[in-house]
C-alpha cells in the first residue's frame, strides 16, 4: 500500500482541482493582506475631510436658498396642503 502525504491527499478528498486550489490561494493571499492593511488606499487624509466637509455645507446652504425662496417655498406649502386636504 502507497502513503501519501497529508498535504498532497488534502486538496484531492474534498473534490477540489489544482486550479481550483490555485484560484484558492490566491483569494486567500488578497484576502490577509486586506485584513491587514495592505491594500492601496487605506482611506481619505484629514486635507480630503476637509473638503469634503466644505463642499457638504455648500451644497447645504444653497439647498437651504432654494428651499426657502419664495416660489419654492409657495409649491411646498400647496402639495402639503393638497396632501392634507385629500379625501379617502
């Protein structure tokens, strides 16, 4: 009777090909080094928060002239008040 090693019987109990266990270990390999950080990009710098912050309160005060001028503000209080005055 043959012996086989452990390791070389391991892929070939459980059905997988070599190219399967191939594929495996490189999803393997990806897969730690983003769990420990190694990835391209870790993340926006404080310069990129703070931009980012700047254009979100811009967008918000103009979001806030629009909503609040004269005939946007007419058309917001009619469909309410449409809303309000429907019958069921």
């Amino acid at each position: 009777m043959k012996r086989t090693s452990r390791r070389a019987t391991a892929g070939r109990e459980c059905g997988t090909t070599p190219r399967r266990r191939q594929w495996l270990r490189r999803y393997r390999k990806r897969w730690a080094s983003a769990v420990r950080g190694r990835s391209g990009d870790a993340g926006m710098s404080t310069a990129e928060y703070a931009v980012g912050t700047i254009a979100a309160c811009a967008f918000a005060a103009v979001l806030y002239k629009v909503v609040t001028s004269g005939p946007v503000s007419e058309a917001l209080q009619k469909l309410v008040e449409r809303a309000l005055d429907a019958t069921f």
